[in-house]
C-alpha cells in the first residue's frame, strides 16, 4: 500500500532480532568471569544504509533505538540482505586497527594492501582501542547507549563480491562484532567507548 495526502504509508513491523545474550556464543561467554577490562576506546565513524547493497552514509550522529537498531539503516528497517533471517544485528562495529592492517598487508593472504575505507565495511561503526573479539556477551557503553555484544561478524563471499576486494580471507577472525542494544540513544564520532 502506498501512502496518498489523505492516507499516510502504514508503519513497517519491526524486523525479528534475537537478544545478544541468547546467541550460543554469547551464553557461553557469560559463564565465564571478567572479561577485558582496563580498556578506553572512541568512537571514529558511524554509517548506515538504507537498503541491501546501498550506499553506506555516514553521520554526525545516530539515534539507536533499544530492541530495533540504528535509526535509518537497513536492519532497522527490515530492507537488508538479511533482514529475514532473525539474528543478532541491531548494531555493528569493526574495528579501526584491522582496517589499518589490511591497508599494511598484515596478514599478506590477498597479494597487496587493501585499503577499506569506513564507507565500505558495512558495518555500522568504527571504533579504536576497543576489543571487539573479547566483548561477545559483555556489556559495554558507546556514549549513552549501552550494548551487549552477541556475536563475532565474520566476513562473507558476499561483502568480497558487492565490494570487488580480496577482502574474505583477511577479515576472517577480524570483521567486527554483532551487538543488541540494551539502552538506545544518540551517539556521536568521538564519544568513549568504555567497558560496563
């Protein structure tokens, strides 16, 4: 149905999500103590995309919403690649120092540096001093939102042919985390990324 002046589009149901701590790998992690800690990171960007295969934007801010994703982007909307399978993906980051080893050719599995730019990661943001692979099942606090992180973003033969980039192989282990957002918000490049 489309919408007319005197008859407004109906509201979009939201996309299914699964809670980060019911991810398998996320209920495993939270029987064990601790964690990370000691750690600050900042946030550098913060993207999203309308509609699978889109055009990342970038933003000087970002109203997370808690339960449903980033205002704007396409998982929040229901319109990304996977959008129909329910999964833990309110939320994505990566982190800046696997774009710069990428860019060092470190590790060498793809013949030459590969310089991957924020825009086009696909993830949603880009933080520094923050580790993503430690904090599946933690919680942890991008400015006022708070997330909980569900489970490690591996990469895809998908991202490597939407991109044209060598990019599978050295991403694997390294292409960001999957969170839940607990507490929604705004945030903004350069708020403090801090363990809770």
């Amino acid at each position: 149905m489309t919408s007319t002046p005197d008859r407004p589009a109906p509201e979009m149901p939201a996309p299914q999500m699964k809670a980060a701590f019911d991810h398998p790998a996320a209920r495993i992690a939270l029987t064990q103590p601790d964690g990370v800690t000691g750690w600050q990171g900042r946030l550098l960007h913060i993207h999203v995309c309308p509609a699978a295969a889109a055009a990342m934007v970038e933003l000087p801010e970002a109203r997370c919403v808690a339960g449903r994703g980033v205002e704007g982007d396409r998982y929040f909307l229901g319109t990304g690649s996977y959008s129909a399978k329910p999964e833990v993906r309110e939320i994505t980051l990566i982190e800046q120092e696997a774009l710069d080893a990428l860019a060092r050719n470190d590790p060498p599995l793809q013949g030459g540096p590969v310089l991957l730019p924020p825009h086009l990661h696909r993830r949603n943001l880009t933080v520094r001093g923050v580790p993503l692979n430690h904090l599946v099942g933690r919680r942890f606090q991008v400015g006022e939102v708070i997330l909980r992180g569900g489970r490690l973003n591996f990469p895809c033969k998908y991202l490597e042919k939407l991109l044209d980039m060598p990019v599978f192989l050295p991403l694997y282990n390294r292409s960001g985390l999957n969170c839940s957002i607990e507490r929604g918000g705004v945030i903004r490049p350069g708020d403090a990324v801090l363990p809770l």
